[in-house]
C-alpha cells in the first residue's frame, strides 16, 4: 500500500513539486535506466489522501472521467515497468504511474484496486504517483490477450490519430539502447521511433545493443519533442532470429521478397532507379527498393548485389539503412518488359482503393498533372495533382538533375516507377520514383471564385482572399482589381482598409479561356473606423481553476469564455500554481463574452520552458469565417505574445496552439471592442 498521508502537510507549491516527479515536458528529470523520454502530467494534483470519497468506476468509466475525480478501480496487471502497472478490465485498459521513487511489489496477473485522483497524459486519463494500489486475494477479471502484429502502418496511424490505444502489441526490429539507458526500436519506413518505455530490469537484460528483436507489449501514449515515440509498456522480449534461406545463397527478388519480414537475403539484381536516398533494383522476378537514407554509389543499369535484413513499408518489403551493396562483374539480370503504362485518376483511386499488401510495387508508369511545390523546414515537397482525383503523387527524392527541371504551378507528365502509398490525416499520397518529366500546356479556364461573398475589416488592417481556378490543370494565376480603391488597396489577394466604406474587389483569370466562361468573381468588403476597446484580464491563481470535460476532446477550464481542446496523442496541459503550462500541440480557445467581439489577445507568460516556442494562432470571425493563420516564434526570454484580430473585422473566438515545446502562462488579457 503506498503511503500519502504526508502529503496533508505539505503547502500546495511543494506538494506540486511531489507529485510531478516524473518530469514534465521540458523539465530536467529523468531516470537513467528508463527507456524512453516518458513522463506523467499532472493535472490539479490533490493527495488521494484527502477527505474526499472515491467513486468506484471500470477501467472504461474512468476513461472517460473528468480530470481530477477521485476514483476507485479494480483491475488485473497487464504490464509492469520500472514506474508503471498497466491495469485492466472488460471495459478498457489504462495507466497508473507510479513515480522512481515507488517499489512495485505486484506482477502481472495481479489482481489490484488502484485509488486516486485521475490525471491525464496525451488525451488519456491515468493515475498518478499520488495514488494508492492495494492487492486483492480475489480472482482478477478476464482481459483478452490477443496480441496484434504492428508493422510502419499501424505505428504511423496511432501517432496520427491514436488508432489502436490500449492494443497488445507485437513489434519487430532493430532495439539500441541509448547512453542515457533508453531502449528505443526502430522500423525501416517510419520516423517514428519505439520506445520500450521504463523497460522491466528483467527484460533489459535480455537485450544486446543493435541486434533485432520482436517486443511485445501495450500501446498507450507517445512522447517526445522534435522525434515522437510510440512508448510501448513491454511484457516481453524475444531475439529474433533471422530468417536465413541459406549460407551464401544468391536469390532473386521474388525470392527474396517470398522469405518474409525479418529474413536475412542476398540478391542478385539490377539497379533500375537512383534517387536521392535509396535506389531500386529488379530482375524478371519483380522488383524492390534499397533505402539508404543517404545517396547511394550506384548508376542505373548497374549489376549489384544487395544483403540485409528485409523490413516491411507499406505492405511491401525493402532493404533498410543496415544493408551492404556491391557492384559485381557479368552482365546484370534481364528485368524484363518494362514498357510505361499511362495511369489516370480511375486508375490512381484503384491503386490506393487497394489493400496494402495487395499493391505491389515496380509498376513502370507516367502521370499528367499539376505541380505544386512547397518547403517543409529543409525538406522540399514534389506532389503533383491529377483532374479528377483526391489522391496526390508525392515526388519526393528526386535526384538533382532532375528536380531541377520542376516548377511550381506548371503542369507536367512524369514517368517512374510506383512504390507505395503514405498517408497523411487528410490525404492519400502514391509515392513515385520520378525518372523524367516534360511540361504540357494548361487546360483552358472554366470558373474562378472567391470562397467568402463579404468580409469586414477596420481601417488599417489586412486579410488574405483567396481565389480558386478549375480545372485543376488550368492556370492558376489570377489578378487582382480593387475597384474601390480610395477604401481598399489590393495586391496578390491581400487586401488593406484604407477608410470607412463599401468596396469591391475582383479577382481575373489570366489563363487560357473561351468567351462563353466566366473568368472572373468578385467580393465586397465593408470597412469600419477602429473602435475603442475594453479589456479583461483572467489570471491563473492559487486556487487553480479544474478542468470539467464537456465533451469528448474539449474541456473547460473553470473559468467563463476558456476551453481547452486536446488532440490525440499530444500532452495537453498542466494547471500549475499561479500558471497555466500549455504543452506540444495543445489549443487553447478564447471566445468572447455574450455580446460582446474580441479585438485582442495578449498572454502574459513565465518564460517559455528551456526552448523557443513556436505559437500558431487563428480565430472565427463575426461572420463565421476563418481568420488567416498567425505563427510567432517566442523565446524563452519572452514575457507576451500577441495576436490582434481587429484587423480581420473582429473575432468571436481565438485559438493558440503550441506548435512546439510549450508556453507558461501567468495571465491573459482580452481586448472587447
């Protein structure tokens, strides 16, 4: 039985420090035999000492309770870690942590009544260090066992979206053990790492640094600031030994990819295909990709042959990062009829529309379309759209001579060889290895239009309108007439308020069109004076304000006009004294009061935690539109961040999301007009 009944003595500011042992996000504590960078967060701490009954509830219900109930659950141990128990029941399976300075005592199979107030971690209620765990002499219930083999796919969907919480897991790869002492695996495909979270001493001694493994265990929560890690509370740990089709045997590619995941091969092959980072190789047997990670030393129509351990991307099989290569002497394989097939969108849909291990890959093909480029930190994005599909064509990789020939806004016809397909939250990309392209005249115009009909500004302020052209292989390129422009300027779609009135702003095709098609659409915009604005400060004090859930993902903060939105699988926030921690990936939203339209918003804070903090915020106007996105870089010297909506006509909420790291927030003062 842990003991709490110190806990009564303690002033609020020290009993915070107690209970949040186990390091918050950007805090410095951490243990050095532990597995991965895992902490608890610690929402409204109370000691489960307190006067205050217990609710008796399943695993299910306090799931789905309100942080901050004191509850009482019975449960069977699952998993045990360094500073976990993983408990469960019929309804549902959840964590309790239990802090380094806990000696667990219980096994798996126990049968426990764990009493605490409920804490969450990622969008998922836990208990805390706080909590008290008793043993029960009573058989434990019936919890299914069924254990699920995860490959890149499943990994990547419980990082999007937390598809999969609470599965017992089995995971297959290469395990290093860190110089801080955490187990970390990796798959081949993903960038996403596994993390063997707090590993049990019993199975980290099992484990050789760099040698393969296939580790079971439960699927609850990730972590992690510039890398995101699937924590995965481990039961078991077995060596995986390579499947070895023979000593020295040379294989073809279907022979090859027949061995399985995890077989070790050798393959004789033909290199079809040099990108950036892998290159692809073939015989008349199929063919496969080398990933490397890096560029390879090899030219297309070189003999090769390739050997390592196969991993699974996507349903299909590649070499990863660990495999050798050589070039060898003789006349390389035959790949056989490799003719370029013309695919369209029908044929696009059927490709993805697929089951993944029934795609294949190799397919030789070309593409017309749409190409948009864009930057995401030093990464630059190929993807091409096609008339009459939702599916985009990922070019990435591309070596340099031929990225070089690209330009956004222009539409091309490539041709590659297919290799699989990624999925973002909103969108499914066919991944192509791009051989060539060659640019084809835009379609002729059909339609242009403004997406909103009106919007309101005050004077001196600005706003984007955007403008849509169809087909999607039309030119995109429009201009833009203000037709007012004594009330507002307008100049590539950003438009100002100069004074007080009425206008219309109109944006023109320039591209390709026939006289009977409308080419160009217009929107009005109203302009008032800037009006005089109140303000309101709400300051986080002692008596920290609770967290109330109203409904799944959106929570209350105790205060009028706050909500917090926690997104899956991101540490959401901690209401510490005399300030609010908004962590990673959480939104904070502000509506305004009853009758009244927010101009501004300024956050006060403490410092941001060790690190600059990148703060995106957008908002809803009166009218209901969006207002443009704002992104701030504030450093940890930084004591306010601001976010002035006047300009975009006023808002009746703002939302401020931390991109990265998180914000100490001491107050926040709203601006009314």
């Amino acid at each position: 039985m842990k003991k709490g009944m110190l806990a009564l003595l303690i002033t609020p500011m020290v009993l915070l420090s107690l209970v949040g042992c186990g390091g918050q996000k950007g805090d410095s504590t951490s243990s050095s035999t532990s597995s991965s960078p895992v902490s608890s967060s610690v929402s409204t701490p109370v000691s489960s000492s307190t006067s205050v009954a217990a609710v008796e509830m399943g695993v299910g219900d306090a799931l789905k309770a309100a942080v901050g109930t004191k509850v009482s659950v019975s449960g069977r141990v699952l998993a045990v870690t360094q500073q976990h128990l993983v408990i469960g029941d019929t309804t549902g399976i959840m964590l309790a942590y239990l802090g380094a300075d806990y000696t667990i005592t219980n096994s798996v199979d126990d049968h426990v009544k764990i009493e605490g107030v409920l804490t969450s971690f990622n969008n998922r209620n836990q208990f805390d260090s706080t909590c008290t765990i008793e043993t029960l002499t009573t058989d434990a219930p019936v919890v299914d066992k069924t254990v699920t083999p995860w490959g890149v796919t499943e990994v990547d969907k419980f990082v999007a979206d937390g598809t999969g919480y609470g599965s017992l897991v089995s995971i297959t790869g290469v395990v290093t053990v860190t110089s801080t002492g955490y187990y970390n695996l990796t798959l081949v495909g993903t960038s996403n790492v596994i993390s063997l979270a707090y590993l049990h001493s019993s199975l980290a001694e099992k484990i050789t640094s760099g040698s393969t493994y296939t580790i079971t265990g439960y699927a609850i929560n990730t972590s992690g600031k510039t890398t995101t890690y699937v924590n995965i509370y481990t039961t078991d740990v077995v060596e995986a030994t390579p499947v070895d089709p023979g000593e020295d045997k040379v294989l073809t590619v279907s022979e090859a990819l027949a061995a399985g995941a995890n077989a070790s091969v050798r393959v004789d092959a033909k290199v079809v295909y040099v990108s950036s980072k892998s290159f692809l190789i073939g015989d008349s047997t199929g063919k496969m990709v080398v990933w490397l990670n890096k560029a390879p030393s090899v030219s297309v129509g070189d003999h090769v042959q390739v050997s390592g351990v196969l991993a699974e991307r996507y349903g299909n099989l590649q070499f990863g990062d660990k495999a050798t290569y050589e070039i060898v002497t003789g006349e390389a394989p035959d790949v056989g009829e490799d003719a370029v097939v013309a695919w369209d969108a029908a044929k696009v849909d059927e490709f993805v529309a697929k089951a993944e291990k029934e795609r294949g890959l190799g397919y030789h093909v070309s593409l017309t379309g749409k190409l948009d480029i864009t930057q995401s930190g030093t990464n630059t994005n190929y993807n091409l759209s096609l008339e009459g599909t939702e599916n985009k064509i990922s070019m990435n990789y591309m070596p340099a001579d031929i990225a070089a020939n690209f330009e956004t806004n222009k539409n091309y016809t490539v041709t590659g060889y297919v290799t699989d397909v990624s999925v973002s939250s909103v969108t499914n990309y066919l991944n192509i290895l791009v051989e060539s392209g060659e640019e084809v005249a835009y379609s002729a115009v059909e339609s242009i239009s403004i997406a909103e009909d009106s919007k309101t500004l005050v004077v001196g302020s600005s706003a984007v309108i955007e403008a849509k052209v169809l087909p999607v292989m039309a030119d995109g390129s429009v201009t833009w007439e203000s037709l007012n422009p004594d009330i507002v300027s307008v100049e590539d779609g950003v438009v100002k308020a100069i004074k007080a009135g009425t206008a219309t702003v109109k944006a023109t095709s320039v591209g390709l069109t026939s006289a009977s098609v409308t080419v160009s659409d217009t929107i009005e915009i109203t302009v008032s004076d800037a009006l005089a604005t109140q303000s309101e400060t709400y300051t986080w004090v002692t008596s920290d304000p609770k967290l109330e859930a109203k409904e799944d993902g959106v929570y209350a903060i105790g205060m009028d006009h706050f909500e917090l939105l926690w997104l899956p699988s991101t540490k959401a926030t901690n209401i510490a004294t005399a300030e609010m921690r908004l962590y990673k990936n959480a939104t904070l939203k502000i509506s305004s009061k009853a009758g009244e339209k927010i101009a501004k918003i300024v956050i006060h804070t403490t410092g941001a935690a060790q690190y600059t903090v990148s703060c995106v915020a957008s908002g809803v106007a009166l009218d209901g539109s969006k207002i443009s996105t704002i992104v701030e870089d504030m450093d940890k010297s930084a004591k306010t961040l601001t976010y002035d909506v006047a300009g975009a006509g006023y808002a009746s909420s703002v939302s401020i999301k931390t991109a990265n790291g998180q914000i100490r927030i001491s107050s926040i003062e709203v601006f009314y007009a």
